[in-house]
C-alpha cells in the first residue's frame, strides 16, 4: 500500500515494463499449467484451490530465490480474500491467479527493481531474474541508467532508501515486540488499554500481520466484559479515541459476537446525554460526535434526519476565529469532513471560516495541530485527506510534507516501548504518519505522485512526470487501490 505510488514512478519512467510484466505472465502461467492436473474451479473447492496455489507459488518464488518471510508476509494481503461474486466468477486456475494472485506477483518483481535500485544487496537474485528471462536487455539498460540516475544525487537515493525500508522496520519492531504487544491485553483495567490496542491493531492490520498475533485474550475479554468496556469518558481526542468505539471496532473486526441491542441501546443514551449537554456536539465535543457516527454505521444503526440535525446544529459564534483557533487542525477538519459524510449542503460560510482557519496551519515546516503549535502526524493527514475531499490538492505542491511524515515515522519507531506504560502520543504519531504515506500512494493523482517523485527521485524524474499526460497506465499490471473520497477507507 505504501508501494504503490512507487510502482507508478516506475511504469511512467521505464519503456519496457510491459515485456516485463509479459514475460512473468508467460512463466508463472507456465508453472501452473505444468503443476495442476485438475484446474476447474467452483464455489465449492476455491478456498482450498487459492490456499493451493499460493501455497505452490511461494515454493517457486522461494526457489528463484525471494525471502521466504518477505513472500508470505505479500500473501497475507486480504486483497487475497474471496468475495461472492468472486466466486461465482472464477471458474479456473488461471482465472483464479490473474484476478487474485497476478498483481501480487507483479508487486514482489518490482519491490525487488526498488530494492536494487538502491543497492540493497540483491546480485543472486538479480543474476536469477536475467537468466530465468524475465529481465530484457533492454530493460536491463533502462535499470542501469536510472540506477546511475539515482546514484548522481546521494540525497535522493538516501531518501529512497529510507523510505523503502519503512515497511521492513516496522514489521520487523512488531514482531519483535509480539510476546509484549499480547501482553498488554492482559494488563488490569483492560478496558483503559483498549485505546492504544485499537491502535497498535490498526497498524498491525495496515501491514497484515493479523495472522502473527494471538488476540485470544483480547477477544475473550470483549465478549465477556461488555459492561466494562460500553462506557464513555472524558478526555477524548483523535489520538485517543471513545473506549466503547475501541471495542466495537476490535470486535467486529475479531468477529466477535456482540450484544448488538445492548449496544444500540448505549449509542442511544449517549445521543441523548450529548444533546442535552450542548448547544452543537459537533463543534463543542467534535472528537466524540466523530466516534459516535462511526459506531452508529459500524453497528447499522442509522441515524435519521432529526438526529443528525441535532448533532450537527450550530450557532454563528461557533465559527468566529477566537473560537476556531483553539480547536486542533484534525477536528476542523473532522467538521468538515462529517459535513460531507452526512450530505449537509448549507453552512457555506461555516465551511469557508474552517477552511481559512485549517490554511493557517500550513506552514514550510509542516502541518500544525495549533495556529501557534507544533508539526503534527495527525494534522498532516487530515489536511491531505481534507484537500483530497474537497479535490484542492494543488494547493499543498510546494510543501515538502513527505520529508517530515518518513523522518517522524523513523524517530517514533526509535522511541517506541510496547509496555504498560506505552506512549499514546508516540504510537498515535506513528498510526497517523503511515495513514499519510497511504494518501500518499493510493491517491492517484498527478500532484501525490509529484509529491513522491520529488522526495525520492532526481529531478530529472520529477520533470519527466510533470510533463506526462497519463499518470495511471491501465496496463499496468500491479493493483491501484483508492481512498474513499468520504470515509478515507481504502478500497481494495
């Protein structure tokens, strides 16, 4: 995920990828021919056909000469998980690896073109790669003088390789800390942790190591305590989310069976408690309301049009400057964003006054949380997600956000203790700089892929992209997955 605009660097710069993707078509079509006596496949026996056939590929990806770990780690991507209608119409082997299995594949090859652009030490597998005949002449050339390209510019290649190494770093610091990070399901009061678990959770879902981890405890604990954990308390921000929205979250996402009615019924106390309690829960307990309508969608609890009117009603002095300012950068935009989500139409001017208020926080040094405060994670990626929702993208060109979003994610990591006294601040940092690195990526669009090329590359990439017209082939093989414009979920 954190690839992809990499990979779309890739295919603009180099002529030649398509014989590329071509000729790992031909080989590994040829592998499955030859292996697979019985090819039919039907909804029946695809479940153990795909977990077949990932398995056989992961042997001849092992024998060519890829890391076993680095190759199962790919093949835990839920990109991989059968939908229904998946089902129904895949009918072969072949079916089933050029709609599931291919780009993966295509993605490993060119991991290994960027790991190699940067030196890392891959001479075998590169001498495998040319005399299996995946690798042209022609390309082989191409390779070489962006290597040289590359190699011109110490900063860039630094940078580059910093950047690639990101994804190895961080999966390498989880599963290092795996016996701590379990550890801490067991810590008393379970039900004040479940903040940094939710998480630690999503990065551990960001990367797929689900599989790596044993939540037993966790779930035993959400099923059992749900009293302990349906509860609402004070101090709620962005970095540290509603407990009961925690819950909710890990236990869906855990498969956990949940008093749905029990459920339902909290939200409802809540909605009313928090009309009571003010004049616009939008604005004066943004964090909260944010969480509220979250849960409300994740329990398929919809609320109707007077609820939402209520939550979102407000009064003018809400939206004067002195009020503003002293809200973080993410819950201005959590306003807007909430308006968008819920189709509100009207409070133009309200908008506008947040948006002019957000632009003061953009700065040659980063985004700040505050007019007056520090460079944040969280608020770098609620405004590249802001401008993204409001298709005003442009307006962040000339920010060198990326420089600051990779050094921090290198500096928390540095920093970061999974222990009962874990720093909620650092791992939220984290969380937030690795969800910008995704806007980065899977936001398809000329000004993010300018945005990596002129961190990571030489100027003469950079100048190169800025002149094409097509920024996204459609023959390029590997996945090109987005960003809901609303939600800000990825969307495989």
């Amino acid at each position: 995920m954190i690839f992809q605009g990499l990979f779309n660097i890739l295919d603009l710069y180099f002529k030649e990828t398509d014989l590329f993707y071509n000729n790992i078509d031909l080989y590994f079509r040829d592998k499955i021919n030859s292996y697979f006596v019985e090819t039919h496949v039907n909804k029946n026996n695809i479940n153990q056909k795909i977990e077949e056939l990932t398995t056989y590929l992961i042997k001849i990806l092992k024998e060519i000469g890829f890391e076993r770990s680095g190759i199962e780690n790919e093949f835990l991507d839920p990109f991989l998980e059968l939908r229904n209608k998946e089902k129904e119409k895949i009918t072969s082997i072949i079916e089933l690896y050029e709609i599931k299995i291919a780009p993966i594949i295509y993605e490993i090859f060119l991991e290994t073109i960027v790991d190699y652009l940067v030196d890392i030490e891959l001479a075998p597998l590169m001498l495998k790669l040319k005399s299996e005949g995946f690798l042209t002449i022609e390309f082989v050339i191409e390779l070489r003088n962006l290597k040289n390209l590359i190699e011109s510019s110490p900063e860039k290649r630094d940078n580059l390789k910093k950047y690639i190494q990101i994804q190895e770093r961080i999966i390498d610091k989880f599963k290092r800390n795996k016996q701590n990070i379990e550890s801490l399901e067991d810590l008393p009061e379970p039900q004040f942790k479940l903040q940094i678990l939710y998480l630690i959770y999503r990065i551990i879902h960001f990367f797929h190591l689900q599989k790596m981890f044993d939540f037993s405890h966790l779930k035993s604990y959400l099923e059992g305590n749900v009293d302990e954990w349906l509860i609402d308390v004070p101090l709620v921000s962005l970095k540290n989310p509603d407990i009961y929205f925690c819950g909710i979250y890990l236990a869906k996402n855990l498969n956990i069976n949940l008093d749905e009615k029990k459920i339902i019924d909290f939200l409802i106390n809540l909605y009313e408690e928090a009309i009571d309690r003010y004049e616009s829960p939008l604005i004066e307990a943004t964090d909260g309301a944010y969480y509220f309508i979250k849960s409300t969608e994740m329990m398929r609890f919809w609320l109707d049009f007077e609820k939402v009117k209520n939550i979102i009603k407000s009064e003018p002095q809400f939206f004067e400057s002195n009020y503003l300012k002293n809200l973080e950068t993410s819950q201005l935009v959590v306003i807007l964003k909430l308006y968008h989500h819920l189709g509100v139409s009207k409070f133009e001017n309200e908008k506008r006054a947040i948006k002019e208020e957000i632009e003061l926080r953009i700065t040659p040094e980063g985004i700040k949380q505050f007019r007056e405060g520090f460079v944040s994670s969280e608020a770098t990626y609620y405004v590249l997600f802001c401008n993204y929702m409001n298709n005003s993208l442009d307006k962040l060109k000339d920010f060198n956000l990326l420089k600051n979003v990779v050094s921090r994610i290198y500096r928390n990591l540095e920093l970061l203790d999974f222990s009962i006294d874990t720093n909620y601040d650092l791992i939220s940092e984290l969380f937030y700089s690795i969800e910008s690195l995704k806007l980065f990526n899977c936001i398809e669009t000329k000004e993010m892929i300018i945005h990596l090329a002129k961190f990571l590359f030489p100027q003469e990439i950079n100048e190169r992209i800025s002149i094409t017209k097509e920024i996204i082939r459609e023959k390029a093989k590997f996945r090109h997955l987005k960003v809901d414009r609303v939600t800000g979920e990825t969307i495989y």
